[in-house]
DNA sequence: AGAACCGCCTGCTTGC
DNA sequence: TGCAAGCAGGCGGTTC
C-alpha cells in the first residue's frame, strides 16, 4: 500500500513525464471518481508529495490530489488500452497517465493547491522539538501516533512497525513513556529507512508497483513487517503479531522494550 | 482524550 | 475441485 516512499517514487517518475505538458483528454471509468472534470486542456506546472498525497499542480490555480489508499497506483503507457481495474485515464501528447485501483479505495479531487505541511514531514522541515512537545505526553500507543497523519505525515502500518523494531520501541508503549533520546532513535530511523526504500522505489509485497509498472525492491529490508513466527534477525526472539486499533503490528517482544 | 468499531471495496487465502 | 467465509487495511465517521 503506498506509503511515503511509495507516493515519494510516483510522484519524482510522474514529474519526468507530465511537468510542462497539457492534458489533452480525461476520461473517468468509475462513478466513485465522477467528480473529476476540468482537467482536460490544462498545462501541469509539476507534480509534488504532500504526505501520501499526490498533488499534480496545474495551470489554472487548481491541482489534482490523489490518495491511493490501500490498491491505488499510477501506471504510465504509450498506447491507451484500458488496463485492468483502470479507473481514470489521462492522455498527454506522449503517452496515457491510468489511475489503477483493484479495491477502489482511492480519491481524487480538485481543488485549491494543499497548504503546506512541511512541519510533519520527516525529509521537509520537519521540526523534532515541536513534535515531542505536541505529542511526546499523549497517552496514545506510538505506533499508533506515529500513523496519524495529523501528527506526522507519512508514514504506514508497514514502515510505522519497521521504524520502531529499527529504533527498540515496543508498540505498545504509551507516547507519554518515550524519552528524548527515544524520539530522536525513531526519528533518525525513520529518515534513514525511508531513505533507502525511497532509493529501493518502495516495497512490492503485493499490490504496488511503480509509474512503469515495476516492483520496487524494499520488500527485502523488511525486519518484522509480515514476519510474525520468523526469528528475529539480530536476537533468538520469534516475532509476533498484535492488533492495535483493528490493525497489525509486528515485533519482536526481546528487542523492542 | 483515547480506543473500538464500522463502512468503503475486491482479490487472495483458508477451510470444509 | 469448488464454493463460501474470512482477511487485509487507510481513513473518516460514530460511539462509548
């Protein structure tokens, strides 16, 4: 399911493709995304990650947001045959930009460009010492804070577990419990993980592939994402799966305190 | 404030 | 083999 990496990646191949070109035809496959219109003869500016959000920036003042949610991916192709669970397409002078999305989850609207949300992003401006101030006495479960998207914006179930069995913090733990130096290990592993399955172009376990229709490689740094019963790779501890607000969380009991 | 649950969806896995 | 139930989950919503 894209994440930050994953929407980080279409949106840096989406700006090589369609920054400066003019949408020459829009047309919507699924009534859920009927709310599409205006989009044909405008000129995208650039395109841009807001969170997990694509902003592709147009001409007239307005942009086109995306949320992939769970399925939700792009796929670019010179010829304009319809792909499977293709849902919107976009044609351009050199090629057709489609909206793929199994589950149909995924929204688009159009509207006034986002506001910045540079203070939450972790590769933005992103500001340590606000954030634990905010945050750091909630009594909410980490990894739960850290998927708020209000509070952090970004991140996922798979690299939310990944950052925290990097950093040695147990899931479970309240926010109010972490220290300083706790905050700045999930913080300093969250950027460094990010960074390398940026590079990796995101984790394929399922559904996500890139602009190009190829599995990004990040699926192999995976320490206890979808591990659960595996041995953990730096101690004899097994990983296990909780739920925590309906959803999965892996780790490992023995490194994360 | 925080947790738990639901609805949105469909493809895949599991169990009989 | 075949079919149905169960599961996956981001997010917005409601409820306790």
């Amino acid at each position: 399911m894209p994440e930050l990496p994953e929407v980080e990646t279409l949106s840096r191949q989406l700006r090589k493709e369609i920054c400066g070109c003019k949408i020459l035809s829009s047309k919507v496959y699924d009534d859920k995304l009927a709310n599409i219109k205006n989009v044909r003869g405008r000129r995208v500016i650039t395109v841009e990650r807001n969170g997990k959000r694509i902003e592709i920036i147009l001409d007239d003042g307005n942009s086109i947001l995306v949320h992939m949610r769970m399925t939700g991916r792009f796929l670019w192709h010179e010829k304009p045959e319809k792909p499977k669970h293709c849902r919107w397409r976009m044609t351009f002078n050199d090629g057709n930009l489609f909206l793929i999305d199994p589950r149909r989850f995924a929204t688009v609207k159009i509207s006034k460009r986002l506001e910045n949300d540079a203070g939450k992003d972790i590769f933005k401006k992103f500001d340590l010492k606000g954030f634990v101030k905010n945050y750091g006495s909630r009594k909410t479960k980490v990894k739960t804070l850290i998927m708020d998207q209000e509070a952090l914006s970004g991140l996922g179930n798979i690299y939310a577990c990944e950052i925290l069995y990097r950093a040695g913090i147990n899931p479970e733990r309240t926010a109010e419990t972490l220290t300083e130096d706790d905050w700045g290990k999930i913080f300093y592993h969250a950027k460094d993980l990010l960074k390398v399955a940026i590079k990796k172009r995101g984790t394929s376990i399922s559904d996500w592939r890139d602009l190009y229709g190829c599995r990004g490689e990040n699926q192999y740094e995976l320490k206890v994402y979808g591990q659960e019963g595996r041995n953990c790779c730096s101690c004899a501890g097994i990983i296990v799966r909780i739920k925590q607000g309906g959803r999965s969380s892996f780790y490992c009991p023995n490194c994360q305190k």
